[in-house]
C-alpha cells in the first residue's frame, strides 16, 4: 500500500550532501598577491557528531537505561536554533519515555517529542563551525518482537524475543542537514527502510543488572571486557546491538578485521557458512569497492524473516539457517552476499533510502551476481533465474518508497530490475570503465550521502557512451 504522497520529503528527491562549504575569512579566499585565478574552494569540513552512550541493560525485565551526550558541530554554513533528532522508537508508544534533555548543560528553551520526531530549541544560535552538546536520559521499555507473517508485516527488529533482544535505530539519532530544506526526517513507509544516516562517531558503555550476562554482537570494536563492555565505532552510520545468552560465535581475522557470525544452539554447520560466505564476499568488494572502514563485522542469526544491514553489523534471518543445505544455492550465502555490500553501500556511501531506495538497493542486489560470478562462476545462471527472473520483475528502478505500490512491485522494480540495469550498464560501457566507475563512486562519495546526481555525474566521467535508451528504460526521471 502506497504510503500518503503528503510527505513533504517526495517531493525532493535529491538531497544535497551534509557537506557544507566552509566558512573562511575574506582574507583568505582572496589572495592579494593574484586575483586573475579563483582559488578553488577547498573540501568542506565535516565534522562527525560524536555519540557517548552509558548504556544500563536489564536483560530479563526487558528495560535499557541510557545516558546520551551528543556533541554536534555545526557543518552547515548557517547558524542553527533548531535540531531536529529522529527517535524511531517513539513510533510506539510506551517503549521511549524521556527523562531529561538539556542542551549545554541548560534547559532547551523548549522541545517537542512527537512520534519519531524529537524538536529542540536553544536558548541561542549555534553559529556556523561551532559545537553544542545534547544531553538526553531516557529509559527504553523493549517490545516483545515476535515475527508475524513476513507479507503482511514488516520484519519485527528492535525489541526481544524468548532468545535474543535486538538494539536496532534505539537512541535519538542526529539527522543530515539540508541548507534549504533543513533537518532531513523522512517518513516511515509501510517496508522498506526510512532513514538517511549522517556519518558519526561512537564511544558505547555497555553494563547489565543482570548476574548472567547475554553474548553481545555490536557495531564497533570491543575495548575491554570486565561485565562493561566499551565499544567504539568510527565513521559509523548507526551503532546496532544485539544480544542473547545463546548465542555461539565462529570468528575468522580477515586484512586485520575480525568477522564474527552468532548463530543459536545446533546451528553451526549454517553459522560456520554464514561466515565462509562474509569471509568471501568481504574478499570481493575490498577488490572491487575499496577497503573496509571498520575493525570488526558481525553476522547475526536474527529471529525474524529477512535480512537487514546496519554498520559493522547485519543480520541473516532465521529461516536462512534452518534451510540451509550445505551448498552455496540458497537465501543464506546470497542474502549474506547482499548483506555484506551493504557495508560499502550503506556503510561506507550513504544514500537517502525512502527517495531513491535504488542507491544502496539495486548495487547490493548485483553484488550478490559479483560474488557469484568470483567465487561460483557456475552458479550464475542459477542465481539469474532463481533469485531475479523467477518473478518476472518490471518497474522503474528509480521509484521512491512511498509511491512504489506494495512489497512485490518494489521489490520486483528496485532490486530486481535494478540488478538488471547493473548488467545492461556494465554491457554497454565495458567491464573496464564500469568496474572503474565503481572504484571512483565508492572513494569518491566515502563517509559521504550520495544523490543519484551524484551516482550519473561521476559515472560520465568514465563513459561517453550515449546511454540515453538505457537510461529512459530504467528510470522514470532518466538524468
Ligand atoms: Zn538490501
């Protein structure tokens, strides 16, 4: 069911990335000494909001206390009153109740927690290059996630079931900034994902009041373990958590990057393939994408249907492990592949993933062809007709997740046509000018929030091939 065109984010459908130009002095733009030659503008400054978490679990009551200091730098070039934080758990009333919020350590002159939303105002501006510090104490009343029929209902993450508890987009959230259009908070849709993650750090305490402690996965490397767990994730988009006092761990070191997959009891032969299968498309998409950013990746054995990526964590869904039949043909290893691109699109690039899903969507979709096509050449044929053309996918890959008409027809257009456009792009422009594409792509819009203009702009850089047939197949605004 399409989701109210009323959303004001629909109609914009390009976001200009969190990068600002930076201010500087007249004296230096103008050099006295030539003024014949502009001075090209040098990279706008960002500077990464950095997340303090203080984390209190209380496992078996289903109660997380937090205390959360958010230091934000104003990259935006203009001066700020206003922020806007997205709090995806109050979307469900009775889980977020909020307990204090202070801004520079004084009262916000007001705020307002509606829904998702959280709006706060300063008692002052916040000028352009300057620093304010958010503090905000709240309690999470975890929901009881138990996974209803996946065509009807969205897989249930964030919460607990009788095995695992799940800290998925659980804390106030710093948003992208827009210079014209501000705070950048789309609506949740029915499926499909919502957010758009501004690159951040974070520095996570994690303790518990109970006497035995769940096996932890989470983003981010672990410091030191003596019952509190510090983790630290740098030029994260979300930090994830989760946990279970079942779980069981195989690890393999990979570039120096420790891959971890949790799997539940009599899953070890599906766990152990889970990570064989990270290990391998890690292996591709470092060669084909660039390096991986982050010290660790966990793989997660998730007790509902579906897949899902975070940063430095994703989860595999039960169903997976219990179908898993010892060969590289099933949802285990080709959603595993899926996942694991998402750590470069998603993780590394990010995108607005309710108005152009297609961004990180169709790659990770062709990705799970690119591990294919390197590790199982035989196998590709199979996933062709197993994975797309069985569903006889049509739609314009380019649709936005409000308007995409339902679970199937998005699916069918943004993954499946979209891994189609992949392969017809890469036929038409050669091998070499479009595995470059990639490459360039991926290190040019690194800790960055790509637009498709900027997916077309720095793709005409190494074609001139006319791809306006292409381009008018796929898209429903071709550029
Ligand atoms: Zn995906």
């Amino acid at each position: 069911v399409p989701v109210s065109p009323s959303n004001e984010q629909t109609s914009t459908p390009s976001l200009t990335p969190v990068n600002i130009p930076e201010v500087v002095p007249p004296s230096e733009t103008l050099p006295p000494t030539d003024t014949s030659t502009p001075t090209p503008q040098p990279e706008p400054a960002y500077v990464p909001p950095q997340y303090l978490m203080d984390v209190t679990v209380d496992y078996d009551a289903h109660i997380i206390d937090v205390i959360q200091q958010i230091t934000y730098t104003n990259s935006t070039g203009q001066k700020l009153e206003t922020f806007t934080l997205a709090v995806v758990p109050n979307q469900t009333s009775g889980v977020f109740e909020l307990q204090k919020i202070t801004i520079d350590d004084k009262d916000p002159s007001k705020y307002e927690l509606t829904g998702q939303k959280l709006e706060i105002t300063s008692e002052k501006y916040l000028a352009p290059g300057a620093s304010t510090q958010i503090d905000i104490t709240y309690r999470l009343n975890l929901p009881a996630a138990e996974q209803g029929d996946p065509n009807i209902v969205r897989p249930a993450i964030f919460g607990y079931t009788s095995r695992q508890t799940n800290l998925t987009d659980w804390y106030p959230m710093i948003l992208p900034h827009d210079p014209k259009t501000g705070w950048l908070l789309n609506k949740p849709g029915l499926y499909g994902e919502h957010l758009v993650y501004p690159r951040a750090d974070y520095d996570v305490i994690l303790r518990f009041r109970d006497i035995i402690i769940p096996v932890v996965a989470a983003s981010g490397e672990l410091q030191y373990i003596d019952s509190i767990g510090h983790y630290i994730l740098k030029n994260g988009r979300a930090f994830a958590i989760s946990m279970s006092r079942d779980y069981q761990t195989f690890s393999a070191e990979v570039d120096g990057v420790t891959i971890t997959s949790y799997f539940f009891p009599i899953m070890n032969i599906s766990g152990q393939a889970a990570l064989d299968a990270t290990v391998q498309a890690y292996q591709t998409y470092t060669g084909l994408f660039g390096p991986y950013h982050h010290k660790t990746l966990a793989v997660v054995q998730g007790d509902f249907n579906d897949g899902m990526e975070f940063d430095g964590l994703y989860f595999l869904s039960n169903a997976f492990y219990n179908l898993y039949d010892g060969s590289p043909k099933n949802y285990l290893i080709l959603v595993a592949a899926h996942e694991t691109c998402h750590q470069w699109w998603f993780g590394r690039v990010a995108s607005d993933q309710a108005n152009e899903p297609w961004m990180d969507e169709a790659i990770s979709t062709y990705c799970e062809k690119l591990f294919y096509e390197t590790n199982y050449p035989e196998l590709v044929q199979w996933w062709w007709s197993y994975r797309i053309d069985y569903y006889q996918p049509s739609g314009y890959i380019d649709v936005p997740l409000y308007d995409s008409g339902g679970f199937t027809p998005y699916t069918n257009a943004v993954y499946r046509m979209g891994a189609h456009f992949y392969q017809d792009l890469r036929t038409e422009i050669g091998d070499e000018a479009f595995f470059a594409f990639l490459k360039d792509y991926s290190t040019q819009m690194d800790g960055k929030i790509a637009t498709s203009a900027d997916f077309f702009r720095i793709l005409r850089q190494h074609t001139d091939k006319d791809l306006t047939h292409l381009l008018a197949e796929y898209f429903r605004n071709p550029k």
